[in-house]
C-alpha cells in the first residue's frame, strides 16, 4: 500500500494507492477524520448553566415565600440583679459565677453601718461598730446560674446595688430583631428553625410573641429629627421566640440565626 500527498491541493486529503488482485493499483481517497463543531461544545455548557440557574432561582423564591430568615438575634433570658435592701460593706459573698444556686440561698453578707454622730448640716454619720454592726444576709430569688459578680468582700454597696445577677437556664429564649417589612407574614404560633452557632445545631423552636415597638424605641438616645430632613430607615421589630433546647448548654447573648415558616 502507498500514500501519495503530492500534487494534492493544500488541505485534500492524501491519496492511498491499493494493490488490487489482479495486479492493478487502485486509488482511494482516504476519509478524513470529522471535526467536533463549536456548537456541539457550547450547547451542552447552555444547558448545564441554565439548569443551574433555574435551581437556585426556584430555591431563592421558594425560601423567600415560606421562610423569614434573619442572622440578627441571639439568646436571652431573664437576668435577676440579687443585692442588699440595705446600704452597707459586703463582708462575704459565698458564691461565684458558674455556680448554681437554689431560691433562698444565702449569696451574701452585707454589714449595714449605725448612725454614729451628725454633722452641723444635719446629715447623719454612718459607720461600722462591731457591738452594734447589723449583719444583713441576701438570698436569691430564684434556683438558676450566677452569671456576673459584682462585688467582692469589703465592697461599699448602695440599698440595692447588684452584688450577683442570676438566670434561670432552663427558661431562655431567642430575640430576633426582624425587618419591619416582614412582619405582616409572622404570626405567633408559626415554627421556627434556630441554629445556633455555639452548638453547631439546628433546634426547633416556636414564636411566642411579638413586641409591639421597634427596637430603636427601647434605646437610651431615641433618634430624633431636629434637622428636618428625614431619611426612611427600616426598623427592627423583637420577635420572642421559644426554643426547645432540653439540657444543652446555651449561652446567654450568644449569636442565632432563625428561619420562620410563615404561611
């Protein structure tokens, strides 16, 4: 068998030359080798793209409709600020923070000082005399954690200055502040999905209120307008949300993010 390229035009085929049987070459163009085309190439990555595109755009619409989704919330509780009725000098506080402490436990000691003399202004001279020292005991409220101490032995504490703050930790919650245009769609009773970041888990939860006002409402410095010129900003409503946690150990501020199934 020969192959003859030459006298061949630029970009033909070569020429093959077949012995036949009878002695007699024969030519036979050889086939040429067939081109994948650009679009077989362009269509299969159109259709990969616009699958992909359709997924996700059904998926954001999908969330969007039956979910309200906020990252600006957190745990909360009710924190109890536990200090003496009475003005005096903490002489002892039997408990730290971490520790658990049960309703009417003595927390700590506080010495309340007797009127020693008065003043030519009429004020009254307070002081400590061991024969006539008042020894005040302060009992917690509540069963629950000491989550911040705030006085130690020897501290000058006011009539009700905290010396612990206490919380319960099986009564905690979730606040999630939620755009103002959303709120039409929640509704108290609706579930919610609570993940939170501490756990790395995703706890089932419940809305339990929520708070007629806007968060700025509740801010020592209220926004005001005194310029007259006035720039709409979207508000954040507190929504109290419920969370079933059972005997894990959630941390009280710590960040959450809520999805809420709205109808």
């Amino acid at each position: 068998m020969e192959v003859r390229t030459g006298g061949s035009p630029v970009g033909a085929p070569p020429t093959i030359i077949v012995p036949q049987g009878n002695g007699r070459p024969e030519m036979v163009v050889a086939p040429t080798p067939r081109r994948r085309s650009a679009r077989g190439i362009l269509i299969p990555i159109l259709l990969v793209v616009g699958a992909l595109i359709a997924f996700f755009g059904y998926r954001y619409y999908y969330n969007t409709t039956h979910f309200v989704w906020t990252d600006n919330a957190a745990i909360s509780g009710s924190i109890i600020q536990v200090g003496s009725l009475n003005a005096g000098q903490v002489s002892a506080v039997s408990t730290d923070v971490g520790q658990s402490v049960q309703k009417d436990q003595v927390v700590a000691k506080v010495t309340v000082g007797q009127t020693m003399a008065t003043t030519a202004s009429g004020s009254a001279m307070v002081g400590f005399v061991n024969t006539q020292n008042q020894l005040t005991e302060v009992t917690s409220p509540l069963s629950g954690v000491v989550v911040a101490r705030l006085a130690d032995p020897g501290s000058t504490v006011g009539a009700g200055q905290t010396i612990v703050a206490v919380v319960d930790p099986t009564k905690l919650y979730v606040i999630a502040n939620v755009n103002e245009t959303d709120l039409g769609r929640i509704k108290v009773g609706e579930s919610v999905d609570v993940t939170v970041d501490s756990l790395n888990a995703t706890l089932p939860g419940r809305v339990e209120a929520i708070t007629p006002a806007s968060a700025g409402s509740f801010s020592l410095i209220p926004q005001s307008n005194s310029s007259g010129n006035y720039s709409k900003v979207v508000q954040v409503i507190p929504v109290r949300i419920s969370v079933d946690y059972g005997s894990l150990p959630l941390v009280i501020g710590s960040s959450v993010e809520v999805s809420i199934h709205v109808q």
